[in-house]
C-alpha cells in the first residue's frame, strides 16, 4: 500500500521471524495438556492464526469480542462482552491472544473474568506492547515488541476499520485525533 501517511515500524519479514520464535517458546513451554489460544477480536486475528501455525503442537482455538468505552485520556475502564467463547475453559491452559497491550484496561479485566471459569492457568501474549501507557497492570508472558507511545496499524490493528489487512505494522503520521 502507498499510503503517504503510513511510516513501517515493524516489517512483514521481522513480524514473521519474531512470531516463529514466540510459536517455538510457547510450545515449549506447554508440552502437554489442553491448550486453548483466545484469539481477541478483530485485531489479533492475524498474530492468533500465524501464531497457531508456528506451534510444535496441536491447540484448540476461539473467539472472544470485547469493547472498550472512555479508552485513551478518559479511561473509564468500563469493558463489555460482545461475543463470548464457544468453548469451556475448566481445567484447560489459556493464552489470551492480543494484538497490542496499551492502557491495560481490557487484558485486566478479561484476566479476571476468564479466571471466574476455572483455567488450570492463564497467559498473554501479545504482538505489540506499549508500556508507558498503561494505566492497569497487566502481566504479559509473550511479548512480540515493544514499541513507543504512537498510534500503529496494520497486521490487524485498524483505525476507524482500515489499515488491518497491511502485512507489516506502521505507524499513522498524522492520526488519530486523541
Ligand atoms: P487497552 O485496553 O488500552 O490495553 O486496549 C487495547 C486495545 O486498544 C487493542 O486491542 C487495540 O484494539 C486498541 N489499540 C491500542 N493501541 C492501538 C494502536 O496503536 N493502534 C490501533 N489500536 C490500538
Ligand atoms: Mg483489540
């Protein structure tokens, strides 16, 4: 895409490279039992399935909508389910897949009602982590980068719906508005 307003951050080739190694940390990590990826929609779709397929081992997937009101300066923290998981979590390992870790608001309370549900454990991972944000405290197992305070798309993330079919991530020049 020759948007002039798109600078790359992060090229497609890194992206690839660094989620083949977190595939290969991870499934190390859990070399046996049920493993279930939490993909969280829409914007980490990309990571969850190109991450899926860098395992060594077999998990299951699913799909779990989530919005977040008064996000950015006002953050009110307020957080709703808009589609729920197909599948039951009880006595399974859970990693929660993100595309980017910002404020902290929604992998907080995710943690906490996911934990409502007996998981034998539960991790993150996200692709994109920007710590001076945060304003909850979150633990992230699986970090793919760290990137500074400035607003990305591409390889899932959007802005306003656009941008998430890029391949690599960039960072958006002149937007958004706060
Ligand atoms: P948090 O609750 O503030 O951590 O929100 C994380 C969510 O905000 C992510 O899942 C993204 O949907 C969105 N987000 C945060 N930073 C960016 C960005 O730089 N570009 C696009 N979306 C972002
Ligand atoms: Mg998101």
């Amino acid at each position: 895409m020759t948007d002039p307003k798109l600078r790359v951050l992060i090229p497609a080739d890194k992206i690839q490279a660094r989620i083949r190694q977190l595939g290969e940390q991870i499934s190390g990590d859990y070399p046996e039992g049920d493993l279930h990826f939490i993909c969280i929609l829409k914007g980490a779709c990309f990571f969850m399935t190109d991450l899926a397929r860098a395992m060594a081992r077999d998990v299951a997937i699913d799909f779990m909508g989530i919005s977040t009101y008064g996000k950015g300066k006002t953050s009110s923290g307020e957080v709703k389910v808009t589609k729920d998981l197909d599948i039951l979590l009880e006595g399974a390992d859970v990693l929660i897949v993100e595309d980017i870790v910002d404020s902290g608001v929604t992998l907080n309370y995710l943690v906490h009602l996911l934990e409502q549900r007996r998981p034998k454990s539960i991790r993150i991972a996200a692709l994109l982590d920007k710590p001076e944000r945060r304003l909850r405290p979150v633990h992230v197992s699986y970090v793919g980068f760290q990137i500074p305070d400035k607003f990305v798309v591409g390889y899932g993330l959007d802005y306003a719906e656009r941008y998430r079919n890029l391949d690599a991530v960039c960072v958006l020049e002149d937007g958004p508005p706060e």
